[in-house]
C-alpha cells in the first residue's frame, strides 16, 4: 500500500480550491472556519499552520488570532503533528471501541 506524503492532506482537504475565502477579513473568519467543521484532515491543516509559524488565514479552525494564543500558551511544544495526531489516534481509537 502507497503511503501519503505529508503535503497529500491537501487534497483531501473541505477547503480545497476555496484559497480565497480562507483568508477573510475578521468579520468573515466565522464563516471560513465552518468549512473546517467535519474536514477530514483538519488536525492536519492545523498542525501545518503551527509548526511553520503561519500567520495570516484560517487553517485547521482557527483564526491567526487563536493559533498565536495557542502557541503562547504551549510554548514546549516542538511539533504540533505529533501532538495533534496523537489527539487523532486517540479521537479514532475511541469510535471504534
């Protein structure tokens, strides 16, 4: 079986070829972040955005706004993809028991 790279989540992403309205100006956030609700690697997009530091859009639900307090507030965190799909493995492992 043909294990996914790590950019692969992009195309499965809710928000694929919507670039645009994830960027929206902060009256509108609320709405780019309902896209997010229910994607399927949405952990992913998240832990994408803070382990590069980036600083502008909604990405795996969260505003820039949320994401930098996030980041204050677990400042020891060294990799958000290990620590997000640990979360993850244990969300699946959950439903299925």
């Amino acid at each position: 079986m043909a294990r996914l790279s790590s950019d692969d989540w992009t195309l499965r992403a809710a928000c694929r070829g919507m670039e645009d309205a994830l960027f929206p100006e902060l009256r509108d956030q609320g709405q780019a972040k309902k896209v997010c609700h229910g994607c399927p690697v949405c952990a992913e997009c998240l832990a994408e955005a803070l382990d590069n530091r980036i600083e502008w859009g909604v990405w795996g639900g969260m505003t820039e706004r949320e994401r930098r307090q996030l980041l204050r507030q677990r400042p020891d965190v060294k990799s958000w993809a290990a620590v997000l799909g640990a979360e993850h493995a244990r969300q699946v492992a959950g439903q299925t028991r």
